[in-house]
C-alpha cells in the first residue's frame, strides 16, 4: 500500500516547506504539486549548495522521483523552461518531470494584468508576485483559460487562443496596456511546445496508478494557509487553497488516500504583501529576527514582516487542513533571545477571540493575547535529538503543542538536511 503524505505551510508562506519537503523528497518516490504556481520559492540546500525553485516540485533532484506539476496548478511554461535551464547550470541534468494536461496556462498577458490591478488598487493593493497567478485562475474559472494539454493539438491551442485574445485584448486596451497579436504568441507556444510538450500528460493517471503500489507519494503545498483564498486573509491572499484538502481536485485523486499531514510552521511568524498581522513586531526585534533568520522573500527579495508565533491561526489551519504533526522550522533563529512569546488569543473590540475573524476590518482590531516563556542562549544548531535541546527550548515546544493541540514532528535547528530532528515515529519512517 502507498503511503502519502501531504506537506503544507501554516501561517502566510515561507514557512521553510522547502527545506522539509526536500527531507520527505529525498526518499519519495513521486514528488507531487497541486496548486499554484511560480509565486512560490523554495530555497534547497543540500551539500553546501543552495537552489531556488519556484514551479517545479522539490523531487526535482533525485532522478529516481517522479516530479508532477498537477492540474490544479497555474503553470508558466516559460518559466518552468527558465527554472530547468538554471538546474541544468548548476549540473541537475538527471530528473522526471511530468506536467498536467489539464493545468491552466499562465500566459503573458496574466502578469500584465496582474500589475495593472495592483497600481490601479494604489494603497489598498494586495502585494501580489506580479507572476499573473491572480488573473489565471480569474480566466480558469470564467472558462477563458488556455490549458497546458492545448498545446499538444496546435489546431485546437489556435482555437482557444483566438477566443482568449478576443475578450483579454479588449481588457488590456481598455487598461491602456499593450494588446497580443496572435500569429506572435502562437509562434512562441508551439516552440515552447517543442521543449516541453513531451513532459505533458495525464498526471491523474500517473499518480493513481502509483496510489496502487506501494510507493511513497509527497503532496507538496506551495504558499500557506493563511492565504488561502476561502480561508485566509482575504482580500490578502492568493487566487488557491494551499490546503491538504486541495490535494484531491488538484491532483486528481479521492479524498479518500489522504492520511498523514505534516504542517510547516515557523517558530515565530512572518508574512510579506499587505494584510493585517496581529502579532507583528516592529525596531530591533523584527530587525534582529528577521537578519538572523534571513527573512527576505525568495521570489522578489522583500524583506518580510517578522511576528511571534501564533496558536490562534495554528490551530485555525490545524482544523481546516486536517494537520497531524508540526515541522516547527528556525527554531535556531530564536536563539540568544532573553524572552519568547505565543499568541494564544486575539482580543477584539472587549471579546477574546479564538480563531481569526472574517474580515480584514476585524482582523486589524485584533491584539494579541501574548504568554511570555524564558528564552535560551544555547547554539542549537547542532542538536541530533529532541533530548539534547535546551530545557527553555524543550518548554517552548511543549507549550506549542498544549496551546495547538497538535504535536511537533519535526524541528528543525539550521538551513542544512542533516539540521532537522525528527520526533515522530511514523515521520521517520516515511
Ligand atoms: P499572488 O499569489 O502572487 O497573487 O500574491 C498574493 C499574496 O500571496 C501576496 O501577499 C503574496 O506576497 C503572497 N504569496 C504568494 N505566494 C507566496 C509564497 O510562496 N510565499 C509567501 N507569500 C506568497
């Protein structure tokens, strides 16, 4: 029998995921993406080397894993060529990389539009990528969208292009923004399709076809619940559901193989974009987090805003997502601070609230209801086992587990694979 295990991030994004799905990758036989796109950035680092990876899923490096881009992705084939070209460079020659033919198409004039909406939004802007994922899955859902399996048939590709250019040349000239012509774009996707379409397949096929053997499956979320588009901080959120529970429509299985779910938190929070953060630090603590734990966004190089851990979202995304260990990831970080804090409520207009409210207006009312617990000194970079961590350490965690309701799995002491202490029986044996 298989075994599946879903990874997903827990606060807003960056949480680590791409350090702990590169630990599960390394041993997973098939590596499998299922919503959004090249918004994300996963940094790897293996073997004194780093790499960066945006679309294509974190197996990418073992040649014996299967690595799909699943259909409830927005895929940017232009820039899944960059992202290979670049592995290429830094020797990744050998791997499998399989793309749904049913993932919608990120096509040039979504990043177009993509920045026009945010200047047109002036303040009240989202802080998106700008990679176009916000209007592609808009022409997804509105039925306008082109999908990667298009470009296998260039007479039906030719078809849904027209239809497309129809609609969006009239909303790019309406923007005052350049519009497509369409002999240009047909001529660059089908060479596209030249050095791509080979990789292009039924990948619901593919995946349950191995459900039925007994490999080991990784579902490997991008993004993280708090921007949930359902769930999270909207308007601040992206255009998907990072969530375990989108793995079945965006992959292309039944909810029913779903069964292990390992959420990535980190040990304090931070976000980048827009959007209220209630237990948001500001001056020499944000400034002394957010250098040590090089928090500046991998995709565009945004520093990101830096907040102590929060148990009300935790135990918000551990509902929704079904979440049954914690990778409580830079807990180095933390180190050499006097004081730590969790957040294990939020207190709104006179009322304590246990989980987020719906709307932003609320949200940015909320305070938040701090616990203070000793701090430690102690390097703990080199820790091999949850033993030889810091008694203040080991109470941090332990309160995280009381005030969640959901155990730590994993923690991770550094940025390297052998840096990572894995609590959980059945982690380890995946
Ligand atoms: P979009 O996904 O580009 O539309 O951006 C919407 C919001 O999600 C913005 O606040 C982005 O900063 C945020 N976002 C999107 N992808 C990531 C990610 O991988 N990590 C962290 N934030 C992200």
């Amino acid at each position: 029998m298989s075994e599946r295990l879903v990874v997903i991030g827990s606060q807003w994004g960056d949480e680590g995921k791409g350090k702990i799905t590169d630990y599960f990758a390394c041993r997973a036989d098939m590596v499998v993406r299922y919503q959004g796109g090249n918004n994300a950035g996963h940094t790897v680092v293996f073997d004194g080397h780093k790499y960066s990876l945006q679309s294509i899923p974190s197996g990418i490096f073992n040649p014996h894993t299967k690595n799909v881009m699943g259909n409830g992705m927005v895929v940017n084939p232009v820039s899944v060529i960059a992202e290979l070209q670049k592995l290429h460079d830094q020797g990744i020659t050998d791997y499998q990389l399989y793309i749904s033919n049913r993932a919608a198409m990120v096509m040039p004039w979504h990043s177009a539009l993509d920045g026009a909406y945010e200047n047109i939004k002036g303040k009240s802007l989202i802080g998106t990528t700008k990679k176009g994922i916000g209007p592609c899955y808009s022409d997804k859902y509105s039925r306008l969208g082109l999908r990667m399996g298009d470009l296998l048939e260039p007479e039906y590709f030719a078809e849904r292009l027209k239809a497309a250019l129809e609609v969006k040349n009239m909303e790019l000239d309406m923007l005052g923004l350049p519009k497509y012509d369409f002999k240009e774009v047909y001529d660059q996707y089908m060479e596209i399709a030249g050095k791509i379409g080979h990789m292009i397949c039924d990948t619901s096929d593919l995946i349950n076809e191995a459900l039925l053997t007994d490999a080991k499956i990784l579902f490997e979320g991008a993004q993280g619940m708090m921007l949930c588009i359902d769930h999270g901080t909207y308007p601040f959120v992206t255009s998907s559901t990072p969530s375990a529970a989108s793995v079945p429509v965006g992959a292309g299985i039944s909810p029913k193989w779903i069964d292990n779910v390992v959420g990535v938190a980190k040990s304090y929070c931070t976000r980048v974009g827009e959007g209220p953060f209630p237990t948001e630090l500001f001056g020499d603590l944000a400034h002394e987090i957010r250098e040590r734990g090089h928090e500046y966004g991998t995709v565009t190089g945004r520093p990101r805003r830096i907040g102590w851990f929060d148990a009300v979202v935790a135990r918000y995304t551990a509902r929704l997502a079904g979440i049954d260990n914690w990778a409580l990831m830079l807990f180095d970080v933390l180190s050499g601070l006097d004081k730590v804090m969790i957040c294990t409520g939020y207190e709104c207009e006179g009322e304590i609230l246990q989980t987020p409210p719906s709307t932003i207006s609320r949200l940015s009312k909320c305070k938040p209801v701090l616990i203070e617990m000793e701090g430690w000194k102690e390097d703990i970079t080199g820790a091999k086992s949850f033993d030889e961590l810091p008694a203040a350490a080991k109470a941090y965690i332990r309160k995280i587990e009381e005030v969640t309701g959901v155990p730590v799995g994993i923690v991770s002491v550094g940025p390297d694979r052998n840096q990572t202490i894995v609590v959980s029986e059945k982690l380890r044996e995946f």
